[in-house]
C-alpha cells in the first residue's frame, strides 16, 4: 500500500504589492535592486479584512471545482498555518464546516512554516497507509504580511501571501508514491525567526512584535544542514543525484536557492523555480511550485524528484515523491 498527491490548487490574494511600490518607502532600494537580490517582482497580500483561512478555503474550493469527486471523499483535514484566526478553537474545524465538509472527519492544525508542506505531507501518508484515513485533504496558508513591519525592508520585500490545497490519497498501483521522509528540527534557533510576544510566553506582558528574521543566520543554517538532508535522503531512497528528475526546494528567494544548488550539486534542469510573482508563500511555496510544474508539463508521469524544505523552527525536512 502506498499514497500519492492527486491533485493540488492554489489561491492568492487580490492584492498585489510591488518592487515599485516598496522601493518608494524605503531608502536606497529600487525595484530593480529588489528582483536583483531575491528573484521577486511582486507578491500578493492579504486585505485588512481577509486571514490566511480565506485562502486555504478558497484553495480548497478551486480544488473541489476541477475534482468536485473529493469533496464527498475526504476523511481527514490538515490545515498547516502558523498565523491562525484564533489561539483556540483550530482553524481547521472551522474551515470544515465552511466547505460543508461532513462532521464525521478529523481536521487539525499543525503549526509549521517553511518545511510544514512536508510534515503535512507525511502526516496525511501516515493516516492514509494505516489505513486510518482514505483521502486527506492538506491545506496551507500563511500570512506573514500581517506580521512583518513596515519599515523592515529585510523582511517586508520578501513574503507573500498565499493558499494551497493537496489531495493525498490511496494509490493501490505503486506507481505514484510518496517515500523516504528525513526530518531535522534545532529549536536553539527558534530566536532566528521569531514573532516575540505573539502567544503565552511574554516578556513583561509586552504587545506582541513585528515579525524578526536574522538572514545571515537562517542562510548559515539552511547552507549546514540541507546538504546532509539531501544525502541521507538520496541514501534511504538508493537514488543518485543524476536520477533526481526533478527538485524543488522550498522557494525562499533566489539567493538562497543558487547557494543550495551548487552545495547540492543539481543542475539547472533539475531544478524547479517559480516565485517571482508570488515572493516567498512560508508553507505554500513547495505546493505552488508543483502545481505550476504539473500544469506546465516540467513534471510528468513516471518521473522521480525530491521536495525539501527548511526554515522557521529552526526545521528542515524532504521527501521523495514519484508521479
């Protein structure tokens, strides 16, 4: 018994905030400087009045439009988020009862960035391969927009917003799988990206902060331990570098991803980038970035790759993943 993606849908904001329209607040840079340094042109943002919910609601109602079957057949919700609507009740439930899902299904949230597609992913195998849950439905949303500052060009150039939703079910063939997890987490980073004050630890009863991300520190990070992820699982999967048809990296920025491709040692045709309009989605860059594959024929059937992702935790975390 194995399980495989069978589709996957994505939902941005309406709103779309520009290089141009950024550089205007800030100092020194220019639109140019800005697709120069991390590959983005422009990202989408969340309204006053929408929440990363929204979004993976809407992702899910694309999804169902297209496959309106798995509406009917989804037995278990996973909604990866680290900017929920509330603390408690789990954004999860409540996003059940809007897609009129039955209340006879599981729905959780698990509270994972930028590696949290992955978790998601293994989470959702896991139900599905003990035979627990049939048809899973992973939803991602994160709306860092709302939590960086305004006058932090470090941060506010880099993220969007965005939703995705992914189908993970049953495959009795074997002919499309998801394999070979490796996970990493080091919490002695958590200050590497933070939001201070947002939950119960409080200094002082302080209001909560913008949103703190020590760059040098993450890519130092990202540059240690994604090398050795990506050995070991190449390793557990008895795969070389050359039978990775295709890779795709959490979509951070464009830095980050030239750095990690020469320490990984892929070349450009097996690399999968596509960003540049969306800027960096935390949870929802890896499933934009396959669904955008799928739909422009880069991935096809038969073929073999790698997901990875890394980031806030600190964690990390890869797959295998055949179509």
């Amino acid at each position: 018994m194995s399980s495989r993606i069978e589709d996957v849908a994505v939902a941005l904001p309406g709103k779309i905030l520009s290089n141009k329209e950024l550089a205007e607040g800030f100092a020194g840079w220019t639109a140019d400087k800005i697709v120069k340094k991390l590959g983005i042109e422009q990202r989408h943002v969340l309204a006053p009045d929408e929440t990363p919910s929204d979004l993976a609601v809407s992702a899910a109602e694309n999804l169902f439009n297209t496959r309106p079957e798995f509406r009917s057949e989804i037995d278990y919700l996973i909604f990866c988020t680290q900017s929920p609507d509330y603390l408690l009740p789990t954004s999860a439930c409540i996003i059940q009862d809007r897609l009129g899902l039955p209340s006879t299904i599981g729905a959780i949230d698990i509270n994972q960035g930028c590696s949290g597609y992955l978790h998601g992913l293994a989470l959702a195998k896991s139900l599905v391969d003990a035979n627990v849950a049939k048809t899973v439905l992973l939803l991602t949303a994160d709306g860092y927009s709302k939590l960086v500052g305004d006058d932090d060009p470090s941060v506010r150039t880099i993220f969007g917003d965005a939703g995705t939703a992914t189908i993970i079910a049953r495959d009795e063939t074997g002919e499309s799988t998801l394999e070979n997890f490796v996970f990493g987490s080091d919490g002695s980073g958590a200050d590497k990206l933070i939001v201070k004050n947002s939950g119960m630890r409080t200094a002082d009863g302080g209001a909560i902060e913008d949103l703190y991300m020590d760059g040098p520190a993450v890519l130092n990070f990202t540059l240690r331990e994604i090398p050795p992820m990506f050995e070991t699982l190449l390793q557990k999967a008895d795969m070389a570098k050359a039978d990775v048809e295709f890779a795709i990296l959490h979509q951070a920025n464009s830095f980050i991803l030239k750095q990690l491709q020469r320490k990984l040692g892929l070349q450009d045709e097996q690399m999968i980038v596509d960003f540049a309009d969306v800027g960096n989605t935390v949870s929802s860059t890896i499933p934009i970035a396959l669904s955008r594959a799928i739909d422009k024929g880069h991935i096809e059937r038969g073929q073999t790759g790698v997901l990875l992702g890394f980031g806030v935790g600190l964690s990390w975390a890869g797959c295998t993943i055949k179509f």
